[in-house]
C-alpha cells in the first residue's frame, strides 16, 4: 500500500488511522468537508461531480458516520448520510482506482445485539454495508467491514458516544461520589488505536465480508469503575442508585473469526488507557459531564 484515501480523516477513527498511516509512510488522501481535505465531499451530496477526483489510490478507509439519535429527524439523518451516501462512495472508490475497500461498521447493525432497541443508527449502518459489499464486488474490488464494538481513547474524543465511561473517568480522577446505575451489565470497549491496526491488518491480509471486531476483554460497568478508583486512587466512592434505569444488556458476538483473519488480537485494555490519562493529567478532558 503506496496511497490510502480516508473518509472522515478528522473523526476520532479517522485521526488513528492516519497516524499510522504516516508512520508507515503512506501516502494519504483525505476525503471530507474540512478545509485541509484533498477532495471535498459531503456524505449528504448525492450529486457529487466525479471528475472531481483526480488522484488515485490503493486502499479506501471509510471512517466517517452521522450517529443522530432515533428522532423522527435523526433517523432521517442517519439514513442519509450513512446509507444513502453508500453509492456515491464507492463510485469515488472505483473512480480513485482503489482495490481494497475498509469499512468502519458497528455490532449495532445486528438487529439482536441491543436487548433492548434496534437504533436507525445500526440500521442506516447495516444498510450501508450490504450496499458497499455489493458494489465493490459488482466493480472487481475488495470489501471488508468491521463491526467495531464500543470505541473509546486516552484523549477524551470519546465522551459524545461513550459519556459513561467519560463520566467514570472524571469521577473516579477527583475522588468525587459517583451514582451509578445497576452496572452488571457487560461491556467491551476497544481502543482507538487498535481499531486502526485492525483496519491496516484487514488490508494487509486482504480480508474480506463481515468482521466481528472485539477486544478480548469485557468487563461489567461496575467492574470497570472499581478499575477506575483503584487505579486514580484520588478517594470518593461509587453506589448503585436504584432509582436508575439499569445499564441494558447487550448481545456481543465472539470476536476469535476477526482476529484468526486478521492475525491480530487487540492489545490495549482499559486499565492501561485509566494508567495513561491518570500518568499524563488527561481526565479533565473527559468532562466536566454528567449523564441522565
């Protein structure tokens, strides 16, 4: 891989990859509204002037997503800019030359993985995914979707997805009391920089379908904020607050076909992540927050 082009080059997912991208001293080419993008494109234009594009490239990275809520006007949004933009993208693909193709999915698109609701944001997201495996078969190209699980990193980027962890982290850093819902429940959490290995590695072993992308580790919520006490040690304590609706319990697939694939099992837990933010004072970028 010479020349990569990512698709939300500025998003959490996106600044990763390019970073190792770089490190790897691969050309990138960044797609998307900013104004240091090579090749502007809004994910809402379904108009998008092709000529445009002009460069080429090996690999396509998508890691852009509106992640709207299930509003009448969010699933409209989600629906168009993750699903109905499918089409467009992988014309520019096609257009670029490239013959690897990494989508950035969610466990959410599977429709039992939330116990609880199926969201228009799994939904637009599984839309988008049948589309570009489809298509970049139709064009003699090679997809690979990754489901990521839950993603999260040591700067703080993640709080708008993730506010409970972000919320953990903030407590548990200034010894404050912490209210917690039942936290019984299951989660797993990978870390940023792992999800960009596991899209470098989905090119270099030319994967191809639908990956499961996990961490190995899941913990409960409550497990994971007694982590994040013990490891600040700064005092305060947490309670279980009955009048919470619990944490729902969530259905994750194994993730051992994603990693065999790949050849590659993550590596970044959460008690190293909490040792980092706590080593480098990073946890004030995690809030001030709170979270109904």
């Amino acid at each position: 891989m010479k020349t990569a082009a990512v698709l939300g080059a500025s998003s959490m997912l996106g600044q990763a990859l390019c970073k190792q991208l770089n490190g790897q001293g691969v050309e990138i080419i960044r797609i998307g509204r900013d104004d240091n993008a090579d090749i502007k494109f809004d994910l809402a234009d379904d108009k998008f002037n092709l000529s445009h594009v002009r460069h080429r490239a090996d690999v396509f990275f998508h890691c852009a997503a509106s992640f709207a809520d299930d509003s009448e006007q969010g699933v409209a949004h989600n629906l168009r800019i993750n699903a109905y933009s499918a089409a467009t993208v992988a014309r520019i693909a096609v257009q670029l030359g490239a013959r690897q193709f990494v989508y950035a999915g969610t466990l959410s698109s599977a429709t039992d993985f939330d116990s609880g609701r199926y969201s228009s944001y799994g939904l637009s997201k599984a839309l988008a995914e049948q589309q570009l495996l489809w298509l970049l078969d139709k064009f003699g190209g090679q997809c690979c979707v990754l489901r990521f699980t839950h993603l999260y990193d040591t700067l703080g980027c993640c709080i708008q997805h993730q506010p409970w962890l972000g919320r953990i982290v903030v407590y548990a850093a200034n010894g404050q009391t912490l209210n917690l819902p039942e936290a019984l429940a299951i989660r797993n959490f990978l870390h940023v920089d792992d999800a960009a290995k596991m899209m470098l590695k989905a090119v270099a072993m030319k994967a191809a379908g639908v990956l499961n992308a996990l961490n190995p580790q899941s913990l409960t919520m409550m497990a994971i904020t007694q982590m994040a006490y013990q490891i600040f040690n700064n005092g305060g304590q947490y309670l279980v607050d009955a009048s919470k609706g619990p944490f729902r319990a969530l259905n994750y697939p194994k993730g051992e076909g994603c990693w065999n694939t790949l050849n590659y099992i993550p590596t970044i837990t959460l008690e190293q992540t909490f040792s980092q933010i706590k080593q480098q004072g990073l946890s004030e970028q995690f809030g001030p927050m709170d979270v109904a």
